[in-house]
C-alpha cells in the first residue's frame, strides 16, 4: 500500500484552519517558533525493523494481522509512517532477521520510499537454524575461542550487509552475562570481549562506527558482560575512535539517572546513539514519552546542550533510533506515537535558553533553574511539530489520517492476518 500525496494535501487542507489558528497562538508564545521549526523538519528517526509486526512476552503473542513477512514488507511500512510524518526516514535492520536477496532492489525500493539504511544490528542472543555451535552461554565473551569466533565471523557478515546497503554503523548488544554468582570470572569475560570486540572493530571500513549497547539485565540475571554505560565506556575507549556507547532507555537499573549518563558520554565524545522506548519497571519496550516524558524532556536538554558546546548537528551527529516492541498497539499507530514524542521532547528542548539558565546555575538560583526547564516542558510545541510536518509534504495529523485511510485494514487484506514479522 501507498499513500499518494493528494490524499495527504487533502487531509492538510481539511486541517488547515485549525492549524493556522493553533500556529499563531504558539507563535505569539515562543519566541524561536521559526527556528524550532526548521530544526523539526530536519530531525529524523530511525525505524526497528524489528518493531514493525506485533511483539510478545514469554507468555503469549497477540497478532494484529498485516504483519510484514518480508524486508520488501517492512520498508513499504516505513515508507507509510515516513509519508504521514515525514520524520520516519530510515531503518535500521536486524542480521539474519533481515538478510536481503538482492540489496540492489532493496536500496532502490528503499530510495523511492525516502529511506536510508540506519546502524545494523547484530544477533548472537539467539541459535539460528544450523549454526555449528550454540550461544546458551555466551557469545563474544564464550570460554570457547570456537564460540567467540563463530560470533566475530557473524558480526563481521553484519558489517558486509550493511556496506551493501550503504549503512555506516554497526550496533552490537550481547546478551552475554551469567545467571548465577560464581559462574563466570568477570575480568576474564571482559578481556575475552574486548578480544572479540578488537577483531569486529578491526574490519570495520573507515567511514563506519561501532555502537555497543548495555543492558543491566535479561536474558542473564546476575550479571552481563556490556551491563553499564561504565562498561559500554570501557570498551568504547580501548577500542578506539571509531567505538561509542549507544543508550537503549529500557537498559538501566530503576532509577537511574540516564539524562547525566547522556550530558557525561557526550563530554566525552562518546555518545554515538540511541534507543528510543519507555518503561515503568525494566526493558518493558513501551511507546516513547508514554510513561515519563518528563526524563524524555530532561534527556533531550542534555543533548541539545551538549551537542551545543561541541558543535554537533542535532539531526546528524548521534544516531537517533527507537527500539520498542508493540504487544496491545498495532505498531504502525505505537511508531507514530514514537515518533511525535521524541520530536516534542526535542522540540521543548529548543526553547530552554541556555544563558538564562547557566546564569542560574552559576548564582546558585535553584528556584530559576527549576522554572526554566518546566517553563519549557509545559509549552504546547504540537502545532510547530505539525507545521514542520506540512512544510515537508507530511500530514498535520498523522495518526488521524492512518485512521481515515484504514490503513491497517488494507495491509490485512493484502498480507493476511497470519503473517508474522521476523523480531521478538
Ligand atoms: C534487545 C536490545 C537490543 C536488541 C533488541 C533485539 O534492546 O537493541 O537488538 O532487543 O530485539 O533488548
Ligand atoms: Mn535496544
Ligand atoms: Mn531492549
């Protein structure tokens, strides 16, 4: 299915009024509205293919139908959500989930459809069919140097696939860890890593970046190998130039203060994306800004600062992805959600005035800090974000229009209700 652009200047036109009303009030409030608009019509965040089909726990899964079967199937979809908002125009893909027949074709559907190949993932969390030797425990950090070059073999195929494609970024999360106290040496299993790490790193072309990505816990409960951004920073630094710490919102311990772990990898030049997802307890994987869009808030204005000071573009500099997984959501409509979340956070972030608040911090003015931030936080950005979106060929209302237009029952029709799309 394919969205044709009059359906969409249709929808705006319908809009129109509304918006233009909604647009001058939020202007005669924010100062910058022109300049937050511009920057939201360059901001782009990168697709899971992953995310696209409907996800489950260890309990169950709850299929919605028109799931994608193919990677043909989970370009069209994001070149749906990228038609609606004009935000969604990449994707970053999962080996061996995603392995393409012909690359060729793919990079030319995935051009017509707007859509460039984000950071490729990675996969030794799992036994694929036939694989010689088994991950049940472990993979760049496995006692048996067989294991371990089993894994560095995958990830440099990883890399090969992506070339193809013309991504320039590798993520790499290990499930690696231990379950109990006593089953692994820690030092050793670190060393064992970054042995497997150096070898991966060492074929990456000189363009490309490695991102390694933490995770407290799950699928081990007593430790993991890359646990911390501490760690994730360890590796980062003894690999390299070309190594960065990527954060995953779901991967932390309660509690913890991710927007400081941003403001301090960013200090030092080791920041190299994220995953974007919200959670209340752990690695829950919810649709971004759903449960605390406050942190989302906070987190963005420690990018925006410090992105500011080292003078990295916003839109370009870090790798801005989402990691979700959709269990009650039709997916499309979670992304879309996703997607709109990160650019108010984003776009809130934008109208903190940064003097103002150095100021404030430098005389101590705790009170004055704390209203600049919340000043920014409560400000109805919605009507920039849809006038960005319009300026770009995109609908004022996306999620409205994915309704009108039945969306997904047309991609029930055309693929079934008993596709499943490859992911967790
Ligand atoms: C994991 C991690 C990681 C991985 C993904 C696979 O977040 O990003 O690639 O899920 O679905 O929890
Ligand atoms: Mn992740
Ligand atoms: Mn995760």
């Amino acid at each position: 299915m394919l969205i044709e652009a009059n359906r969409i200047q249709e929808h705006d036109r319908r809009q129109l009024l509304s918006h233009e009303a909604q647009l001058d009030s939020a202007r005669k409030f924010i100062p910058g509205a022109s300049v937050v608009i511009e920057r939201l019509r360059e901001f782009q965040v990168a697709i899971p293919s992953w995310a696209l089909g409907t996800g489950g726990t260890r309990f169950g899964r709850f299929p919605g139908g028109g799931e994608p079967r193919s990677l043909e199937e989970k370009l069209q979809d994001i070149g749906l959500l990228h038609a609606l908002n004009r935000s969604s125009g990449s994707i970053s893909l999962h080996i061996p989930w995603d392995i393409p027949s012909d690359p060729e074709r793919i990079k030319t559907l995935a051009k017509g459809l707007g859509i460039r190949f984000d950071a490729v993932n990675s996969n030794t969390f799992q036994d694929q069919q036939g694989q010689a030797l088994s991950y049940k425990f472990g993979s760049l950090h496995h006692v048996d140097q067989a294991v371990r070059e089993q894994a560095i073999a995958h990830n440099v195929e990883v890399i090969r696939h992506g070339v193809a494609l013309g991504s320039d970024a590798i993520t790499v999360w290990l499930s690696d860890g231990s379950s109990y106290p006593g089953q692994l040496n820690f030092r050793k299993a670190f060393e064992r890593t970054l042995e497997s790490l150096r070898k991966i790193y060492a074929s990456l072309p000189s363009n490309w970046k490695m991102y390694i990505e933490y995770k407290a816990y799950e699928p081990n409960f007593y430790s993991m190998t890359v646990g911390d951004w501490g760690q994730s920073l360890l590796y980062a630094q003894k690999l390299g130039p070309q190594a960065f710490t990527l954060v995953d919102l779901g991967h932390h311990l309660p509690h913890a203060n991710i927007e400081q772990i941003v403001s301090l990898l960013l200090m030092e030049g080791k920041l190299g994306g994220f995953h974007f997802n919200d959670s209340k307890y752990g690695d829950d994987d919810l649709t971004v800004g759903s449960i605390n869009p406050y942190q989302l808030f906070l987190i963005f204005h420690e990018l925006v600062e410090g992105m500011d000071v080292k003078g990295i573009k916003h839109s370009s500099g870090l790798s801005w992805m989402i990691d979700a997984s959709h269990n009650v959501k039709d997916p499309l409509e979670d992304l879309l959600q996703s997607v709109e979340a990160i650019k108010i956070a984003y776009a809130q972030s934008l109208l903190i005035d940064q003097a103002e608040l150095n100021h404030c911090q430098q005389t101590n003015d705790v009170t004055r800090a704390q209203e600049i931030l919340q000043r920014a936080f409560r400000t109805d950005v919605r009507p920039l974000l849809a006038e960005a979106r319009r300026l770009e060929g995109g609908a004022l209302q996306p999620l409205d229009l994915f309704r009108e237009l039945k969306v997904r029952a047309s991609l029930i029709k055309e693929r079934g209700t008993s596709g499943v799309a490859t992911g967790l």
